[in-house]
C-alpha cells in the first residue's frame, strides 16, 4: 500500500467515524435545536449519492464509507426532522 | 460527461453544500449545546487528510469539495470548541 492510499484511508476513515460522537450525542439526549435541519437533509442525499456513485465504479472504499455515513446522517436527520414536527404541532 | 462522472459531482456538491446551512446557523446563533466537539474535530481531520490526499493524486474535484468542507467544519468547530472553553471557566 502506497503512502498516498494511506492516507485516502485515513480520511476516509475520519469523515466516516465523525458522524458517530454526534449520533450518539443525539439518540441520547433527543435534543436537535442547535442542528441544522438543511445540513442533513444535504447530507443524507449527498451520501445516498456518493454510494450509488461507488457501486457504479465499484469502488469499495467509498461503497464502505457511504453506506455508513448515510446511515448516520440519516438517524441525525430523524431526531431533527422529529423535533421540527413536533414544534408545529406544539405551535399549533 | 458520463452520468457516472454527474453523480459523482453531484454527490461531491451536496456533501459539501451540506455544511453551509449548519455554518450561518452556528454563526448566527453562536449556541453549540446540541454539536459535538468530536464530530467536527474528526471531521475537520478528515476533511484536511482528504485535502492533501487531493492534492497528492492532483483530482480538483476533491481538492476543491475538501478545501471548503474544511474550511466550513474548521468555523463550526471554532464555535463549539469556544463554548466548551467558556463553560468550563464559568465552572470554575
């Protein structure tokens, strides 16, 4: 493995495992206010696509990564999308 | 252009778009109590690592996505990281 692919890894690994602290932050404390409602519903369509880009050159690395980190901004994207609907019906 | 080549720019500009809203929302608030420090210190090594990464294989889509990316979860780390300095001077 060249040291360039290292470090491909490696970030791939970093953005990848980012994601986690803030979803348990989230699961936990079912608190989102701070949150950015727009961020993850970008995220979620940009990982989604970054998936569907890795199976179509089959590239694992990024099948791996995306597969996992679209997941994760999903969870994100329901506790805020969950809160978002529950200050309307509060409002209403 | 291949389709393969639009989804990948498309996934590329949606990931990076992603941290925008998250940004103004950061800034204009200056309220991080529901982010984690952790995420965006690993995404902002992550983000960095991919930068270099670009750079070390020459692809500007990635230099260019990871150039922002960085630059937008370095500001939203900034933010967090005050916060957490501040509340542990006002512990003490």
């Amino acid at each position: 493995m060249t040291a360039t692919e290292i470090i491909g890894l490696l970030a791939a690994s970093l953005t990848t495992a980012a994601f986690f602290p803030q979803v348990i932050k989230t699961v936990k404390s079912k608190s989102t206010k701070d949150i950015s409602l727009p961020m993850y519903s970008l995220m979620f369509a940009g990982t989604v696509s970054w998936l569907v880009y890795g199976l179509l050159i089959f590239d694992l690395p990024i099948i791996l990564a995306n597969g996992i980190s679209s997941i994760a901004s999903f969870v994100i994207f329901y506790f805020k999308f969950r809160e978002v609907l529950h200050h309307k019906k509060a409002a209403k």
